[in-house]
C-alpha cells in the first residue's frame, strides 16, 4: 500500500483512555558531608583505652566489607566509642557512603600513602557521632602501581595510622577486593582481621587464600596478626542455603563465628545512596539493630 494512502488519526486528548502519564517521584537532594579538618573535631568525652585496628578483608567482593565498616563504625559511635574508619577501597564506597563528595576531597588515602601527608591533614572528623573518615578517591587506583617503587612499602599505611593509637578506641580498615599491595599494607597495619562471609553458595570461596596471606603476613611482617571475627552477611532464614552456609562456616572457624547474623535487607542497601549509615536512615529496621548486636558483641570482646 502506498504511504500516500495511509489515513492519519489524530487522537482527541479529552476523549483518550489511555492514562496519563505520572510525575516521576525524585529523590530529595541529599547534603553532602561537609569537609572539615581534624581541627574541628569535637572533644573527646570519655578517655580512650587501648586502640584496637581491624582490617575488614575479604578477596571477594559483594561480601558486604564496605556496609560493614560503614554501619559498625556508626553503631560503635553511638554507644560512645571513637572510631576512624580508613577507605582503602580505589572504589571509595566508605567514603560516598557516609555522605562524603569525593570531587570536594583535596588530600585522601592515596597522599597519606605515597606523597607523605600526615593522616591528620586528611581526616574529616565527626561524619557520625564518634566517628572520623580517611577518605579514598579514584587516585587510590593508582597507588598499587606506584607502591611497587616505593620504600618500606608494606610498611606505609602502618607507620601513618600508628601516631593514632591513643586517640581512638577502634580504626577500622575498608581493604579492596583483592590481595594486592593495599592489602598487604592493610594486614602489616592491622592487629586483627575481621572478615565478612556471605550465606551464599562458594561462601568460602577465596577465604582460604585470604588465610595463606595472612599467615605469610604474619610469619614476615606482623607477628601478631589474627583472626579477630567472622561475621555471617546476607542471611536470609527462609531459605535452607543460608542456614547450611552458617552451620559450615560455624563448623570451619568455631567461636570466631559472631553470634549475630546480618540479613539481607532491602534498608541496608538503600542507605548509601542517601549517604547515611543504617542506624541513622533506618534505626528501627532489622539492619540497624543487627549492626548495634554486632557492635555490642565487638566490645564484648575486647
């Protein structure tokens, strides 16, 4: 036929039944964390005891590292602990979610480690209440590169974060998804090892090379490192997989296993997108209060 022929309709728009199209519901803007100096930090209330550093590692990703540090360090906060978390993800996921603007951070991780500039000048103090943030930005990308060069460079992010003992009660260690050069600085650094499984089939998938690294770490460059935890991400108790997961975990690490299982929820993974920790967006959920179970277990232990 034609195209000449095609009789065109015109569509009366009082007398269609098709919807209308609805407005779309926009996120309200979110206020980013300001970026303060160290200077700005509010005083300390209570005294400091014996600071503890964990690295929360695990080679996979997807485990839940990054929601772990950002909503452990917050509920520690809340029960009137000083925490400073350090991004040493390339990916900076601690950073964005705790409401930091990376495009306004001047000095992150990455200066700390390779172009010699004090933590202190790169800390942003108070995100939360009780918690401080080392920042990481894209330039951390590089870093595993040009660490190689470097002197002492397994020792860099231990001889930064060590004039800090004292001031904090827990430093906790975001590492990236990988047994790379960061995170061997991460392990040199660190007292103890806090390593997030999730209850999902190949949980232990990679662990074991986790623990090689860790025990050559040990032998060579930090004596003391151990495991301090392992925490169950993830779980959902309707289905058999995740409580089979949970019992061979619990089989295979024994009383390093914390009691408290952090579930999948929809909060959890909704909270940094609006830069907020779990305890603040969401504080009744199930997710806040796995994450202050979690914490009081922590302190628990000393």
């Amino acid at each position: 036929m034609a195209i000449e022929h095609i009789e065109v309709v015109e569509r009366d728009p009082h007398n269609s039944t098709e919807p209308e199209p609805q407005p779309v519901e926009s996120r309200p803007e979110i206020e980013p964390t300001p970026i303060r100096s160290y200077r700005d930090k509010k005083p300390v209330k209570h005294v400091v005891g014996q600071t503890k550093i964990m690295a929360i590692i695990n080679q996979k990703g997807g485990v839940g590292k990054s929601t772990t540090a950002i909503n452990l360090s917050a509920a520690l906060g809340e029960m009137g602990k000083q925490v400073l978390l350090v991004d040493l993800d390339p990916q900076g996921n601690s950073s964005s979610g705790l409401g930091v603007e990376k495009s306004q951070v001047q000095n992150c991780i990455y200066d700390v480690l390779l172009n010699d500039v004090p933590v202190e000048e790169v800390i942003i103090p108070d995100v939360c209440e009780g918690l401080d943030l080392v920042p990481a930005t894209i330039n951390l990308a590089g870093a595993e590169v040009e660490l190689v060069s470097e002197m002492a460079r397994e020792n860099r992010l231990k001889d930064a974060i060590g004039a800090l003992r004292g001031k904090y009660d827990y430093i906790f260690i975001d590492c990236p998804p990988s047994l790379g050069l960061l995170t061997v600085n991460a392990l040199v650094a660190a007292d103890k090892l806090l390593i997030p499984i999730q209850c999902e089939f190949y949980a232990l998938e990679g662990v074991t090379k986790l623990l090689d690294s860790m025990k050559r770490v040990k032998t060579r460059l930090n004596p003391t490192l151990d495991i301090y935890g392992v925490l169950m991400t993830m779980y959902d108790g309707r289905t058999t997989l995740s409580r089979q997961v949970v019992e061979e975990v619990r089989s295979y690490f024994g009383r390093l296993v914390f009691e408290t299982l952090i579930p999948r929820t929809v909060k959890l993974s909704e909270a940094p997108s609006f830069g907020q920790p779990i305890t603040l967006y969401d504080p009744s959920g199930k997710g806040a209060q796995s994450y202050m179970s979690l914490a009081k277990e922590v302190i628990a232990r000393g």
